[in-house]
C-alpha cells in the first residue's frame, strides 16, 4: 500500500474519531442549552399568565374601591338615603363590568345590602355555597383598619372560583372612619380564560379541584407545584409540545385550583436542527480537509495549495465573492481551483438572488403596513358603530316604538323589584291592566295612523295623573299596564282607576275626528291577589275582562269567584270540544204555523246538547263560549248538514216539506263562506234549497254592509229563504233593509209579550207587520204564548206566529207527528 493511501487512511479515521467527539460533544452541550432556554421561555409565559390574573384582580380592587369611597354610599350606610340601592345598584352596571358579587358590609360584619348576579343571563341568582367559608366575622376580608391596604385575591366557591376583593366603606375623600366593607366577586369562568389566554397569547385551561381529582397525573403536578416556592411547573410531553403548570390559591394561600398552558417546542425543535446542520457543515470541511491534505503529499504543488489557500483565504477574509482563484493549469489543482471559482459563481448568483428577494419582501412588508393601518382605522369605525347600535338595541329593547313607555319586558324588571321590595317591607302594591274598548274600530275605519295617534294621546293622558314613583307601560296594541307603589291600602287603588276612567272618557281630536273612547280596568292588589309577577299578570287580566264583559268603561277588583268562574269556563269549553267529537248535539224543531191556513210551514232548528252526565245543557249556557271561543263555527255547520238531512228524511217518510230554518251566528256569517257550506249541505242530500230558511240576526249583517249584502245575495241566489231574525232590537236602517236579500221578518218575542196590554208593544207590533208587508216580506211572530196574542196577530194580518202556544222545542220524531201526509188532515197542534 502506498504511504499516501496510508496517510489518507490515518488521516480519514482521525478525521472520524474527531467527528464522533464532536457530534457528541454538541448533542450533550449544546441540546441541553437548548432545554434550558426552553424551560426559561416557559417559566415567562407561566409568569406571564400569573401577571395577567393579577391584572384583572387588580382592576376588580380598582371597581370595589370606586364603590366603596363614595358619599351617597357613606349616607346609605348611615341608613339616610335608602333610594342608593334603587337608583345605583342596577343590573346594567354589573354585566357590562362582569360583576357576579356585591355586596356592602357593616362594622360588625353583617351584611347591609348585596346580591348575586348571573351576567350571562343579566339576572339574579342565589349566593354560591361555599361563600360562608371566607367571608365571615373577623375573617381577612373584613379586615380595613388600613383603607389604603390592597385586599384582593381568589375564592373557591360552588361555581367555581372567584376574584375578590375588598375594600373600606368611606366618604369621597377618605377623610371619615370606615362604616364597613365592600365586597365585589367576578367569576373565573370560560370567557375570563379566554381573555387571558387572548392577552398573553398562551393556550391555557383552567383546572377546577374537581378536575384535578379526578386525574392522577393532574393531581401529582398540583401536589407538586402546591409545595413549590416557584409555584411553576413545565415538562415536555412530545418531541414537540410542552405543558407548564400554575397554581391559583385562595385568599389565605390555599390551593384551589390550576392553570395548564400548552405550547409548541419551538426553541428545542431549532436546537435540533442547528446541531444538525453544525455537524453537516464540520462533515463538509472535513472533507476539504482531506483533500488539501492529500495534494500536501504531493510536493510539486505545495506552492501552488498554499496560492490557492491564500487566494480563498483573502476571498473569505474581505467576503469578496466577486473575486476569483488562479485557476491555470490542465491537472487537477486546476480542476480544484476552478470548481472553488464555479462555487463563488454560484455564491455570487445566490447572494444577488437573495438581495432582490430582500428588497421585495422590504417593499411587501411596507405595503402591508399600509393595509394594516387601513384595517385598524376601519376597525375603530365599525367599534364606534358597534356602540351606538348597542345603545339603540338597548333602548328598543326597554322601550315601546310609539309612546316612548316601558315596554312588557321594562315593566317586567321593575315589577320584579318592586314585589321584592314590597316583601321586604311589608308594602302594599297594585297592578292595574288597561284595555281601550272598541279600540279595534278605529284602526278599521280610519287606519292605524290614525289609530297609533290615539294611542299616544291616551298614554299621555295616563301618564299625567300618575304619581313620580309609578309606572306606566305599554303591554302592546291598546294594552297599557300600571304599577302603584305603595299605595298603603287596597281601597286607593279605586280612585285612581276612576281618574284614568274619567281622562279616558274626554273626547280625543285628531285632525278632524273626534272619538269618545272607554277602557276597562283590572285591579289586582300585591300580596292580597297574588305574590308573583305571573299571578299579578293574570289576576289583573282576569279582572280587566270581567270589567269588559260588564260592558267596559268600569273598573273591576280581582276576586277569587274571577279564578273559579275562568277554571269552569275552560272546563266547559274543554267539554263543548269533547260534544263535538263525540257527537252528543241533537236539534229539536219548534213549528211556525200559517194563520190563514192553519198549516206547518216551517220549523225552526234549535241545537240542544244532550250531556252523557249531565243530561240536557241549556243554549245559554254554552252558545255564547262557543261563539267566544270559535267553536261555534263547525257546530254550526253540523246544524246545517243535520238540519237538511232530517227535512229530507221526513220527505222520505212521506209528509208534506215543510222548510226547516237554521240559526246562523254572527262568527259563522263573518268567518266562514257560509253560501258554500250551505251549497254543499244540500247536495249532499239532495235537498229543494225552498225548503231550507236562513234566520241571520241584525248585529251580523250590520257589521260590514257592503259584504253582508253579497254573501246574502250568494245564499238567495240557491233558492234558499233569508229572514231577519230578531228584528226590532237591533239597529237595522230601513234604507240597508231594502237592498237586503230577505224573505221574512222575524219580530222578537219582547215585543209579543206585552200584547194585548203594552201600547207600546201593539204600536211596535203592527208597525212593523204594516212594514214588512209593504216590503213583501212575511212576518213571524216569535214567542206567542196566549190566545189573545194570536187574535191580535190574526187581526193585524200577521203571516205566521212561533211559541209556547204552539209548541215547545221538540225533537225530531215527535215534531214529524204535528206534519200531515199526502190526502191526510191534521187537526191539532200537539204541545209537549
């Protein structure tokens, strides 16, 4: 083996062993520098985390001291101005400064005023368990023989922890002694974390005493750092996440609870790589290395090595990489030489290369600078925004649109208060609810401009009569609601119902209109009629409609018959709702017979409700729920089918036709396309529309005229018979009654009554029969019961007469024996 291979060989395995040394050396070294500054780095995030708790503990001292060194506090603690609680103590104040806890203490360490506020939900809650563990007599929040001394730090309470802190109850100046403590509490919930974790751009979790427990990894970190002077903890869980550990205790330096901050190894993870490229670059310039010591055996070009050695060692020093080495030759120093010069070609290219991108990237930056600032200036429009609409939403959330009064939601949070504050003291309050009456007339006539107008004014005019401390607000359309505080005795309520009676009563002008208006007035009393917001809602509603079931314009007292008679009444409906599916209605037929002929013509359908317990219900008792409630829409078209349905089974039977007429309510004639059901009844049994009578009241076409006329020309076009029924205690204008439809004029069994003894009556009674006659029209009339009435209606030329007389209601097998059959005569009217 030749010496220079030998040489190369010693030289190599030298050049090895060092290389192993070195990459050793480094991997003990300088990877361990590295762990150290990965574990100071964490040491100042946890740091950091530490000083920002801090910070907003301090802030939280900072609110309780402006609360606390404050003169109309100092008076309300010498019990001079209790309306302090009322007028400062708002749930406002608390939720946009996040306080969960208030509370005001005296020298002897017993509460004066204080409460527990959920901000989340912007109301109030109970006290926390666990509160009783720090704050109790001579405990370290009480004490403030200093008012200057910082008394603030953590509590573990049943919601988790606390910032509290605690300051001295003084004057403005601080001049007079302490009258006691004040107390404020902020919650460390989820979204205070989270404003840690945005400030100090650490990805932190907070650990609650039940967490740790229930993890035995988390439960040896926080013995740990419970008992660590540095109360930090960090460890590498992965090559590239780390974990560090804070410790948060409470207010007599108990651990309560943790904080764990996660953070990619950014600094272990360069280490790495620089020890890597470190050993790459010693593996590189050893390689050279050998190379110049290989040419060093070759004496011939020592000179020319030590030339090239000092042209690339004048290069390195002046970092002229525009410069180049000798490279003559044809051997393979030349080859060497040139190579070098090919590298600083490369170099050269590489550098410039990497000057313009450096330019470029300054020109990027700059121009992003420039967008930036844009964005922040945009950013603080759209925040100055942001609050004017907060402070819109705010008032259109308390606030009625039209009159500017507390909306329901206003009135609500004040009545809240006021009850609790009623309780406390043994106050006596009324709520009164307010219903314009007929207010629904105008919005139709006239619009609700013109509608809106008038309810301004009436809010205006209850307003004026209210006393400072009452509350006025608008429940929504022509609803308004009062609250009287401290009104001493149920009875003063009554006056005050009777003055916003008598203002509403006062004609109201808006531009040429004048309108008389009523209202009707529940009265509900606190704590006489209920305790609860709810109960004095309902009651107070409940006396409102009784008031406008009594015809309005009165007020009424809530009484307990009110809560009986609303329990039947939804019984009652419940069991009308109950008849329908179970088909318990029946119709029972009372005859209307022809003076001149003596013969049936028609009979009038009535519906009766046979009840499976309580046999058979009166009309009166249920009609007028099920007009109210609706339900007298499908009841009344299954009296249409029924009715059609036994006409034509008589027919069948082979008596005479005879018409039946059916009853149609005023809902029914509004609400429904009656013509159709009518339409339809018929067909489905194939009724002659002759024989079917329509019996609508005056009240139902009088509502809208124009539409009534149409509906009712729709039902006579079938062929069906219209009669008025009713007529004469209505207030049908003889004008409308030409342009009606009609066939029959019902006169109303209280004109009848008085015959033959009312001069009145008689007067009424044969003008109205004069009346209808010129019309064309025949007359019925109802509730004859005497023979002197029916020869007083024979001798006025009356068509047909209806009552007791004749015949009761009876049902439909028992009416048909009263019918007669082809080539028979029927003699008698058989009563029942």
């Amino acid at each position: 083996m030749k010496l220079r291979n030998k040489i190369l060989i010693a030289i190599s395995l030298a050049w090895l062993v060092f290389l192993g040394l070195t990459y050793l050396g480094s991997r003990f070294f300088l990877i361990q520098s590295f762990l150290n500054l990965e574990q100071d780095r964490a040491d100042r995030d946890l740091a950091r985390v530490d000083q920002a708790i801090d910070q907003v503990n301090y802030a939280l001292y900072t609110y309780t001291a402006d609360w606390s060194h404050w003169n109309d506090l100092y008076d309300f603690m010498q019990g001079k101005k209790p309306e302090f609680v009322p007028d400062n103590l708002n749930m406002t104040a608390f939720v946009n400064s996040h306080i969960n806890l208030v509370s005001y203490w005296d020298n002897q360490d017993k509460i004066v005023v204080g409460a527990a506020v959920d901000t989340d939900q912007q109301k109030l809650v109970a006290y926390p368990k666990g509160l009783d563990n720090y704050l109790y007599p001579g405990s370290l929040l009480f004490n403030h023989k200093d008012i200057n001394k910082d008394i603030r730090g953590f509590i573990l309470v049943s919601s988790g922890i606390m910032l509290i802190a605690s300051a001295a109850v003084t004057d403005g100046d601080k001049l007079l002694p302490p009258l006691g403590v004040s107390i404020f509490g902020r919650n460390l919930d989820a979204s205070l974390v989270k404003q840690i974790a945005d400030t100090t751009k650490v990805d932190v979790k907070l650990f609650l005493p039940t967490d740790i427990a229930n993890s035995s990894s988390l439960q040896n970190y926080f013995n740990l750092i419970s008992q660590s002077e540095k109360g930090h903890y960090s460890t590498p869980i992965s090559n590239h996440l780390l974990e560090g550990y804070t410790v948060i205790k409470d207010v007599y330096n108990r651990p309560i609870g943790m904080f764990r901050m996660s953070t990619p190894r950014a600094i272990y993870l360069s280490g790495q790589k620089a020890v890597n490229y470190y050993l790459a670059t010693f593996l590189v310039l050893g390689i050279l290395f050998s190379i110049l010591m290989l040419w060093l055996l070759r004496i011939l070009i020592v000179r020319r090595l030590e030339k090239l050695d000092t042209q690339v060692a004048d290069i390195g020093a002046k970092n002229a990489i525009h410069q180049r080495v000798d490279a003559s030759g044809r051997d393979e120093l030349s080859s060497v030489s040139s190579e070098i010069n090919n590298m600083l070609d490369i170099i050269q290219a590489s550098h410039d290369q990497l000057e313009h991108r450096v330019q470029e990237r300054t020109q990027e930056l700059q121009k992003t600078n420039i967008q930036l600032q844009q964005e922040i200036t945009e950013r603080k429009s759209v925040e100055r925004e942001l609050v004017i609409h907060k402070e819109h939403l705010v008032r259109l959330a308390h606030y009625d649109n039209l009159t500017a009064l507390p909306n329901r939601v206003f009135f609500n949070e004040i009545l809240n208060k006021a009850i609790n504050h009623a309780k406390r003291h043994n106050k006596v309050l009324a709520v009164l609810f307010i219903d314009l009456d007929r207010f629904k007339n105008i919005n139709d006539a006239l619009g609700h401009p013109i509608g809106d107008l008038v309810l301004k004014e009436m809010g205006n005019r209850f307003a004026s009569i209210l006393r400072a401390g009452d509350i006025l607000a608008r429940l929504g359309g022509d609803e308004f609601i009062i609250l009287l505080n401290d009104i001493g005795h149920p009875k003063f309520a009554g006056p005050v119902a009777e003055k916003l009676l008598g203002v509403c009563a006062q004609p109201v002008k808006i531009d040429s209109h004048e309108f008389f208006i009523t209202a009707s007035i529940g009265i509900c009393v606190f704590p006489n009629d209920g305790n609860s917001l709810e109960d004095l809602h309902k009651n107070a509603d409940m006396a409102m409609y009784k008031a406008k079931r009594s015809g309005g314009g009165i007020y009424q007292y809530y009484t307990q018959e009110m809560d009986i008679a609303a329990h039947e009444h939804i019984k009652l409906e419940a069991a009308i709702r109950k008849a329908i599916q179970n088909q318990e209605f029946v119709l029972h037929f009372q005859p209307q017979l022809n003076l001149k002929t003596g013969v049936i013509e028609c009979v009038e359908a009535l519906i009766r409700w046979e009840h499976p317990e309580l046999g058979m219900i009166s009309p009166a008792r249920f009609i007028p729920l099920a007009e109210e409630t609706g339900l007298i829409l499908p009841i009344g078209e299954w009296a249409i089918r029924e009715a059609c349905r036994i006409n034509k089974a008589w027919q069948h039977a082979g008596y005479d036709p005879v018409a039946v007429a059916v009853n149609i309510s005023p809902k029914q004639f509004r609400h429904q396309d009656i013509a159709e059901i009518i339409s339809t009844a018929l067909k489905e049994v194939e009724l002659n529309p002759k024989y079917l009578e329509v019996e609508i009241t005056e009240t139902a076409v009088m509502d809208d005229v124009d539409i009534a006329i149409d509906r009712l020309k729709n039902i006579h076009n079938m062929g069906v018979h219209i009669s008025i029924d009713d007529f004469g205690t209505g207030y049908t204008s003889i004008s409308y009654l030409k342009q009606f439809p009609v066939n029959v004029l019902k006169i109303d069994q209280q004109f009848i009554k008085g015959i033959p003894y009312n001069q009145n009556d008689l007067a009424i009674t044969s003008a109205v029969i004069a009346l209808g006659h010129n019309l064309g029209l025949k007359i019925v009339a109802e509730g004859v019961e005497t023979a002197e009435q029916v020869q007083y209606l024979t001798d006025h030329n009356c068509d047909l007469i209806q009552g007791y007389f004749l015949s009761r209601p009876l049902p439909a097998n028992k009416i048909a024996l009263q019918f007669t059959k082809s080539g028979e005569t029927q003699d008698t009217i058989v009563q029942s």
